[in-house]
C-alpha cells in the first residue's frame, strides 16, 4: 500500500456558512462519487487538508464531514491559501491524502469555475 492525494476544488457562492457547507460537502462527495471511494474506505483516508481563499472565512471545511459524516477519527485541517493577485476568488481546495494500491489513479475534481485553476 503507497499513499496519494487526490485533490479537487469549487467555489463557493458567499461567504457563510451554509454556502461554505455546501460546497465542501459537494465536492467531497464528487471526489470519493469519481474516484471509487465508499465508506468501508474511510479507513484508508490518512488526513484531509482544506483550504480557502481569504475571502472564505465563515466557517471551518473541516467541521462539515465531521458533523455529516461522524468523522471523529479522520485528521482534518483547514489553512488559508496564498492571496495571489488576480488569482481565483471564493475557492475551496481540499487535498485527500488517501492510502491506496499502487495501480490507483486519483481523478482530480474541479467544479463550478474552478476548472480554471488546471489551465
């Protein structure tokens, strides 16, 4: 078993925390929906790492799978991401570090106009 991070990104419409709720449990759930993972693979997670533009600060990405999902045991951060001139605003990352077979291909997940950031 090797480790791989399987990163995606969305944006968020508003600044609140229902917004902030919304696109993170959304984008999570297209990045396990894309890369096969199912909740017997919870296990396999090693941590999560969120980040947010500075214009996103309601609320913690972190606490939402935490409350929806019961993830008590999974390691979860949330960090600021670098204010770049002209770079996306309203942007959630999240970055899966996920323990996997060797012959697994992360498929990154880029929604809602954040497609962008692979251009």
């Amino acid at each position: 078993m090797i480790t791989k991070g399987i990163r995606g990104a969305i944006t968020v419409e508003e600044n609140t925390p229902t917004a902030i709720e919304k696109a993170t449990l959304d984008l999570l759930s297209e990045i396990f929906e894309q890369n096969g993972i199912t909740g017997n693979d919870i296990a396999k997670i090693s941590h999560i790492i969120f980040t947010t533009t500075t214009d996103l600060n309601a609320d913690f990405p972190a606490k939402f799978p935490r409350l929806a999902f019961g993830w008590d045991d999974v390691a979860m951060m949330c960090y600021h991401e670098l204010d770049v001139p002209d770079s996306l605003k309203m942007c959630l990352r999240i970055l899966v570090v996920y323990n996997c077979d060797e012959n697994f291909h992360p498929k990154f997940v880029y929604l809602k106009g954040a497609e962008k950031l692979r251009k």
